[in-house]
C-alpha cells in the first residue's frame, strides 16, 4: 500500500525569482551539502523531530526532473537511501512552485511504498509515516530557505 505525504510552506520572494533559481541546477536549491554523482544528487535527508537527533539524518540519492511549466513550476522528484535502499522507502513526489497575490508557495506532494511488505507496513504505522513526515517538512523547509536566500544574494 503507497502511503501519501504532503507539506508546503510559504516564499516571501516574487515567483519569477523563486521558478528562476528551481529552474537552475539543483545544487543551487537542495539541501546542503548536495554532490553530483551520476545523475543523481547526494543528498542529506533529516527528520527533525521523529527520531533522536543521533539517528535523524539519512543520506540519500536524489533525482531531480526537467521543469514543467504551465501555471506554477513543477519538478518530478525522487529519493532512496543511498546506503541501505532495501531497507528504507522510495519517494516519488512532485515540488510544487505556486504563484501567490503575494510570493509564493513551495509545497511537494509525493507516495512512498514502505519496504520490508507486511513488518515494513506494520513499522510505518507504528514510526515510519511520522519520519517520513518530518522528513519531507524538513526538505520543503530547507528548500525553501535556499531559495529566499540565492534570490536575495546580490546580482
């Protein structure tokens, strides 16, 4: 069974700006530190909040889609474990870029299969839907404010 998450948060930078720089290389926007390798991004996933500060931090590999446009800006992404992939879930979620009366918003909205089948279900009832949450929060946060802060950088 594919379980759904979703959050969003607010830009208070003009849309033009903020589509430009989701528009450029993903290590402009993602998470710090983000590496190219093969055509994925090496990327830390945190989920802050759900887990022990310890062992709240994943490394994973992240794919990132060409850009849609028609209304808003749309990235396909999607992530696994870059050590343990058997182990931990597969996103696959859409980052969302909304034009607002004021700003932005920068949501994403995505599926994941929890792995291990029936102990794997079963965990994410009891834990893994909280740490995915938490996760996926943490990312559109931190996306977010790499965002408002190229924009603001001076030209």
């Amino acid at each position: 069974m594919r379980r759904h998450v979703y959050y969003y948060t607010m830009l208070e930078v003009p849309y033009e700006q903020a589509a430009a720089v989701l528009r450029e290389s993903p290590q402009r926007w993602l998470p710090d530190p983000a590496r190219h390798q093969g055509g994925e991004w090496h990327v830390a996933l945190h989920a802050d909040g759900a887990l022990p500060p310890a062992i709240a931090r994943r490394d994973a590999l992240v794919t990132v889609g060409e850009p849609a446009q028609n209304d808003n800006l749309m990235l396909a992404l999607e992530w696994r474990s870059a050590t343990a992939d058997r182990l931990f879930p597969v996103l696959t979620a859409d980052l969302e870029l909304v034009r607002l009366e004021s700003g932005c918003q920068l949501s994403l909205m995505g599926t994941y299969r929890p792995p291990l089948a029936v102990v794997g279900e079963a965990t994410d009832r009891l834990l893994g839907h909280r740490v995915a949450e938490a996760t996926v929060r943490r990312f559109v946060l931190d996306v977010a404010a790499r965002v408002e802060r190229v924009v603001s950088l001076p030209a």
